[in-house]
C-alpha cells in the first residue's frame, strides 16, 4: 500500500486508473477477504484524492466564471452595438 503523502501527489489521471483496476479487481472476485478489505480501503483513498481534485477544478472553474461575469463583462455588453 502507499502512504498518504504518496496519494497526495497522484494526478486525477493516475488516480482514477488506479482506481477502475481496483474496481475491476474487485468485481472479479477470487480474492480472500483480507484482500477485498485491503482493495476496498485502496479504493476508498483513490476515491478520495479524485474527489479532491474535481473539487479543485471545479472551484477553480467557479472563480474563472465569476471574474467572467463580474462588473466588466456588464460594461463590455454596453459598448455592444444593439440589433
């Protein structure tokens, strides 16, 4: 297993392809319960950094639109010539 500074520093990409092969893994079945707990934790923690990174984007994506909206693109709309 990995240590949660070594999570920490996965990419959403790596992340999630870790992820989809514990799924995978998982849905397979023929492991011992030992391993399915352990998969099952693994799978949680990828499930964890994902999630922190969508959020991260997503925040981002929010601020990006609000400088977008914000009272310049209200002044920009003015200066439009009407139909």
């Amino acid at each position: 297993m990995t240590t949660k500074a070594a999570d920490e520093a996965l990419g959403y990409e790596q992340a999630r392809d870790e992820l989809i092969e514990v799924v995978r893994r998982l849905e397979a079945g023929g492991t011992s319960l030992e391993e399915s707990l352990a998969l099952w934790e693994r799978g949680e923690e990828l499930a964890k950094v994902c999630r922190r990174w969508l959020d991260g984007a997503r925040a981002r994506l929010d601020a990006a639109l609000a400088d977008e909206s914000g009272p310049e693109a209200g002044a920009a709309d003015e200066d439009a010539p009407e139909d």
